[in-house]
C-alpha cells in the first residue's frame, strides 16, 4: 500500500508529519509512505532507518490561497500529493494543508463517485458511550439539498458498516428539534427520502446536544451546520477540559484530583479530538483525508489511520457497488 502525504502548508513543522509516518511503519510494514513537499527540508528531518520516498515540490498552498489560485500552483505539494492518486502511483492522499483549497482540489482531480452529487467531510467524533459516531457535512459545502443528504446516509451507512463493524448503523439528521416538522425544506425532503430507504436504519432528527450522548452512528447535516456543530461540541470539550485542569490545581482540591485521576485521564482520552482528528473526504473516486491545519505528531497519526483503514476496506468500490444497486 502507498499512501502520499503532503507534508507543507500547514501551521506546525515537517517534522510532525515525518515522526507520525515513522511511528506507523513500525506497526504497519505493508505501507510504503510518499512524502510530499520540499525535499531538502524532509531530508533534513529524516532518521537512517526511515525508508520514505520522496516527491519534490517547488511550492505550497497556503492557508491564504484561494481555491482558483491553489489550482494553478501545480507544483505544490498539495496539487502533487492528489496528483499521486489521480494517476494510480498511490492509494490514497492526506493533508494539513487549506481545507478551502484541498477539497475543490481533490474534486476536480479525483472526480465525484457516479450517483455522488457533492463531496463531504467526514470526521469521527467521540460519545460517552465510547462507541462514537461519524458526522457529515463538517465543511465541504456550505448548502445541500434533501438529495445531497440522502447521499450522505448512504455513504456514512456503508463507511460505519465495513470499516468500524457496525452492523445496523443508526442515522440522524441534525436538527432544531425531533420533531418531524422541524427545520429547513431541505431537512424535511431529507427525511422523507431517507426513511423509505429500508437499508438506512433512520432514527429521524437529532439534537446536537444529543450527539456526544450517542444516539446516532452516523450524523447527517449541510457543511453549514455540520462545521458549527462540530466547532461547538469541540469548544465546549476543551473548555470542560481546561476547567477541570484549573480547578483541580487549587490547593483545596488537590485530594479530589488524586482521587479521581484516573477517571479524569480516561474522559480526557475519550474526548481527545488528537485521537480521531482525520476526516474523510467522502463521495470521491478515490480516497482523501484531512487532517487539522495545526496537525501535530498525534494527529498526523490518527489520520493516518484513518487512510489506512479506508484504503485497506476499499470504502470507495464498496460505495459504488451500493449506490449501483440503487
């Protein structure tokens, strides 16, 4: 398996990304890395034993660049890490880089899926029932139909089915309320499509407040809605964390925090957004994943797996064979 990975463009050092390709292969010695960027810089960063291949490129896409101008930087390590797949000399792609830029990129290059409308970001997030659930849209696109979502069920259903084991994957559309008359239109045509379909196990609407609790394997939203919900329920963890962790430094509290530690580090392993922190690029003839501008080592390697596990359950071919029997 060859996976290419753009190492520029995103706001922490090479190194992370090189450190996190190194920790991987230790496990995984089917998988042969493409690093994709400065090659002086990433020689300078690598150890004797590391066997990467390295792919040259002059430039970068930057968190400034639109997507017209990105497009024309053909040289940079985004356009030639997509490039790889396109042209069959890798099975997948991962980026740092613009989220703005690496979508319409991966788009135009690795082309939609026939019966595929929209491409979407797909991340995992975690519940407090350590089961988790997969959300889409998170960013990709700002408005959708009821047909876009409908898709979406679709290729989340498949996703939570063949790569995490879920036998009977319970959707959701995320909503203002349960209620069937709730929302938009385009929620509502949604619904209506989605609930005569007997292979989605549909649960209705949801509640973003509901999420974190569990009661959907896989969460249904317009980018829109779905990067705001996202943002909110990653915020709120943070700041839960961050109070825990000043609290717990007062004096008067110091034998509650010894008390608790060990309960406190499991939550906080639970909720850690570092240890799920790829999202999918579904809809794509080929794989792509994205991981957060600010990647550290921890990222880069959970979205690594994540590219892993999609590439070894063959999600793409597997959508397609799906949506033909539609």
């Amino acid at each position: 398996m060859k996976l290419a990975i753009d190492v520029m463009g995103f706001e922490n050092d090479i190194s992370e990304a090189v450190r996190a390709c190194r920790k991987f292969n230790k496990q995984y010695k089917d998988v042969q890395f493409i690093l994709v960027g400065n090659e002086l810089e990433i020689k300078k960063r690598l150890e004797v034993n590391d066997h990467f291949t390295i792919v040259h490129a002059s430039d970068v896409v930057t968190m400034n660049d639109n997507p017209i101008l990105a497009m024309r930087k053909t040289n940079s390590s985004m356009y030639k890490a997509i490039e790889l797949v396109q042209k069959k000399q890798a099975d997948g792609v991962l980026s740092a880089g613009s989220s703005t830029c690496y979508v319409p990129m991966a788009y135009v290059l690795l082309k939609l899926i026939d019966g595929i409308n929209k491409p979407a970001f797909m991340p995992y997030l975690p519940t407090t029932t350590k089961e988790g659930f997969m959300m889409l849209d998170v960013g990709a696109n700002k408005e959708c139909t009821g047909e876009d979502l409908y898709q979406f069920a679709k290729m989340g259903t498949i996703y939570s089915q063949i790569v995490r084991n879920v036998t009977r994957p319970r959707v959701g559309i995320i909503n203002i309320g349960t209620e069937v008359d709730k929302g938009f239109a385009y929620q509502k045509e949604a619904y209506q499509l989605i609930v005569k379909d007997t292979t989605i196990n549909f649960v209705g609407f949801v509640e973003p407040r509901e999420l974190l609790m569990g009661v959907t394997d896989v969460a249904i939203a317009d980018g829109y809605t779905g990067n705001i919900t996202l943002k909110a329920l990653e915020g709120g963890l943070t700041a839960l964390k961050d109070t825990m962790k000043h609290e717990f430094k007062k004096p008067w509290n110091w034998l509650g925090a010894l008390c608790s530690l060990g309960v406190v580090k499991q939550l906080s392993n639970i909720f850690d957004y570092k240890n799920n922190a790829g999202a999918f690029v579904m809809g794509l003839q080929k794989i792509a994943v994205k991981t957060h501008g600010n990647a550290d080592e921890q990222q880069f390697s959970s979205a690594i797996r994540m590219l892993y596990e999609a590439v070894t359950k063959d999600v793409v071919h597997n959508i397609q064979l799906t949506l033909g029997k539609r």
